[in-house]
C-alpha cells in the first residue's frame, strides 16, 4: 500500500518506539488523521502532552479501540498479536506494519539489520563501533537506543543505519530491506510470544526475504539452526549469500561458497574482500571473551565492511572494544571474587554461551520470567563449570525440578543448587560461599518481567549489589 492513500493512521503502543512513529506520522502525513493508542495505562512521562501538542489523538485504556477509518496501523514490538487493536486491524483487514517498517519509508540511508536469537546487541554495538573508530557516518538503533522512527530527519544522510531487530520488529514488515544483513543464530526463544519455534524463526528470517542481488545476505556456518533452515530451504531473498565460521581453518561455506569471514589454523581472524584473505587480529587479541563473541566479532566485522568500512577500522575496534552493559560486563572485585554481570542473558541458548568464558569456579545465578523453555539442557550444562545454582524468580520450580532431576540420574556429578528467591539473598548466599579466584555470574537464562521492568533494571540492581558488597568489604 501507499502511504499517500492513507487518510487515518494509528499507532499502538505508545513507549520507546510508538512515540516517535506517532510524531514521524504527524510530520510527514500532513493531510491524515493521526491517532495514538496504548491498550494499557498512560505514560507515565510526558509522552501524552507531547503527542497531543502535535495534533495527535491519544487513546489510553479501554478507550484505546481501533479507529473506523484507520487505513494502516503501526505497531510497537512489544504490543503482542493477542491486541485487541491488532485482532481488529486483521479482522477488517487494515495492513498492519512493524515500527520498522514505518520507519524505513521515510529514511534513505542504507541499513545493516542485526538479528538472531543471542548476541545481536554486541554485534550491533560492536559493528557501529567499527564504524565511529574509522571516523564514518553512523547511526546505532532499532531494538536498542533510539527507535528508527527517530531517525529521519535527524540523523546525517551520509550516515550507515546499524540496528538490532528482533522478531517483533520483523514479524510485521512489508518492503523493510537491509543492505546487508546478518543472522547470526536460531535457538529456542520467545515461545510466550510466538507460540511455536517454527513462527518465531519464519519471523527472524524476514529479515532476507526484500533483499536484491546487490545486498549482501551474512548468515553463521556454525549454528545447526541456520543449517536447518538452509537445508529445508527456507532461507528467503535474492541477497549475496555469505558465510561466516569460527572453526579453524575453514575456508568453505555449507553451499560451497568461500567465507567472507573465518579464522585461520594459525588462530588469525581474517576477512575475504572481493576474494582477497586480510588479516584482522589475532583470536587472543580479541576484547571479548567467549566462543560466542568470536562469532559475534567475525559478524561484526564481515558487516561493517560489506558496507564500506575499511578493514583497518575492523581489525583496530575488535582490539578495542569494551563491550555492552549487561553483557559479560564485569561489575567489580570484592575480596578476590569476580562479579559478572550478564542480565541480558534471557534463555537458556545465551546463558550456555556465557558459560563458555569461564573454565571453573561459576557461581551461576539462574531465574525470572517463564517464556515457556526447558531447562533440562542446562542442568547438564552445568556440570563441570559451575560451583553452585542459585535460583530466583518465578521459574525458581522449574530450574528446580530440572536440577533435581540431573541429580537424580547422575548423584554427585550433578551441580549443586540453592532456592534464593531474589536478587539480592542470591548475591549474599553467593558470596558467602565464593573463594578468591571465583566468579558470581549473574545470566539467567529467563526474562526478568517477573520481578523488574526489564533487563537492565535487574542488571542495575545487581551492580548496585556488588557495589554494597564492596562498601562493606
């Protein structure tokens, strides 16, 4: 549909990304009615005055039904499809886009899209970076920092888009098309919301399917879920295939195309730029642990540069780069314990790659919000790594059961847990029984809507633990 035959638009949801595609509405379709909806309570900022000093009807609450001349309705990714704005839209048939969708009308500049089920905002972080570090033009968003509602208008036109995509984001696109982009894995995520893997992952792959013969279509060569997909032939678009590896001495892609991103016997991470190997570093020379950031880093850099940033820049920022806040972000020492901040670890898949970065000596905190996952993968997971569990929130049962269920077949191989309830009786019950040289890593493997407003708040909190423990110390 065209956006000039629109007489009515309605926006639902009106929080980090509603706001700024009800004001983009109001200014680029001067001739529309331009309504805004939340199905919940008001703001609690001044999101409702400044909606209305636009010229923008706001409906909160009950009052928050679908307009009868709505002609489209854009949707906030966090509005779920059980809306009952969004069963009317499909009911009368009204389209029905992302934010991001919306959004990519109105803004011309070319778009890295980052998604896949871990690690999309370091990679997304770490590819803006690439680009700051080689004094380029850009601008990091969509699932983290600003929404891209914000950006026409206000960002330069030279400047290359970086944004994280989640499925929400890409379940209700129409013509959204990256000119590159990266998927960087497929696991088991966001069922509550989904319903079934298969409608998750049909999400996540949207993000190829507008993609032309002069984009460029990044996928991982190591993740079975990504092979999967290859293998059914579900991976849609017409974009430059190109892999990425991080197993030693690849060279080849599973269809039999060189890598453009892999790491060589030697452990030297390198890039194909137009069939030409070019050193970036060394793997020990990487900033970030893990093997799952090894992945995000080749990701990062194949990215980047297929979208123009030198390679010179790449090698330099993946020597340099600090990292994201909640991410493996290490929160302080305290009488020689380590205190590792992971809260953005939301299922079970991130929280067994975070396991990865420590050889021994975890205190794993584990729990929070039921997206409906097992957790049996994980109890096994454990052994070997980790000291002792402790568990919180409101899937504390399940991880319990699960853990108890590995202790019964395997008795003492089994790892250890303990029922915290909270946050807070976790850090204490941890850092009593942690020695010098351990690690109380907080990656829980849940979302944190049970107990905090999202991840970050239960990031925060625990750093603030960790800083009372220091105080005390």
């Amino acid at each position: 549909m065209e956006l000039s035959d629109v007489r009515c638009l309605a926006v639902l949801g009106l929080r980090r990304s509603g706001r700024p595609a009800a004001l983009l509405a109001r200014r680029e379709l001067p001739a529309a009615r331009i309504v805004a909806l939340d199905e919940g309570a008001p703001p609690d900022d001044d999101t409702v005055e400044v909606l209305e000093a636009a010229g923008i009807r706001v409906l909160t609450g009950p009052a928050a039904v679908l307009p009868e001349a709505a002609g489209l309705l854009v949707k906030s990714p966090g509005v779920p499809d059980s809306s009952a704005a969004v069963q009317e839209s499909l009911r009368r048939g009204v389209p029905l886009w992302s934010e991001v969708e919306f959004a990519c009308r109105f803004l011309p500049n070319p778009v890295v899209g980052i998604t896949g089920t871990n690690g999309k905002t370091t990679t997304t972080e770490l590819t803006g970076a690439i680009y700051r570090d080689g004094r380029l033009p850009v601008a990091v968003g969509g699932n983290i920092g600003h929404a891209l509602a914000a950006m026409p208008g206000a960002i330069s036109p030279d400047a290359v888009v970086v944004a994280e995509l989640s499925s929400f984001q890409l379940e209700h696109i129409e013509r959204f098309r990256p000119a590159v982009a990266v998927l960087l894995n497929l696991t088991e995520d966001h069922l509550d919301r989904h319903g079934t893997y298969r409608a998750y992952v049909d999400a996540k792959l949207r993000i190829f399917e507008n993609q032309e013969p002069r984009d460029a279509a990044l996928l991982c060569a190591d993740d079975d879920g990504i092979l999967a997909e290859l293998a059914a032939g579900r991976l849609r678009g017409h974009g430059r295939r190109g892999w990425f590896s991080a197993q030693p001495g690849l060279t080849e892609g599973p269809d039999g195309e060189m890598l453009v991103a892999g790491v060589g016997s030697d452990d030297v991470l390198w890039l194909s730029v137009r069939g030409e190997l070019r050193r970036l570093c060394r793997r020990d020379e990487l900033s970030l642990r893990g093997d799952h950031n090894l992945l995000n880093s080749l990701a990062a850099a194949a990215a980047a540069c297929a979208a123009g940033a030198p390679v010179s820049a790449a090698a330099a920022t993946l020597r340099s780069f600090e990292g994201v806040p909640h991410r493996l972000q290490v929160g302080g020492g305290v009488e020689g314990v380590t205190y590792v901040n992971d809260s953005k670890a939301t299922n079970v898949d991130a929280t067994l790659k975070a396991l990865t970065a420590y050889s021994g000596g975890v205190h794993l905190i584990l729990g929070g919000y039921d997206k409906g996952a097992e957790y049996d993968e994980l109890a096994a997971a454990t052994e070997g790594r980790v000291l002792e569990v402790l568990l919180i929130g409101a899937t504390a049962p399940q991880l319990e059961a699960a853990f108890a269920a590995r202790a019964a077949a395997v008795g003492s191989r089994a790892t250890p847990y303990v029922r915290c309830g909270d946050l807070e009786t976790a850090v204490k019950t941890a850092a009593a029984a942690a020695s010098p040289g351990d690690i109380v890593l907080l990656s829980p493997a849940c979302a944190s809507w049970d107990q905090y407003r999202d991840y970050e708040q239960r990031g925060e909190q625990f750093l603030r633990l960790v800083r009372e423990l220091k105080a005390r110390s």
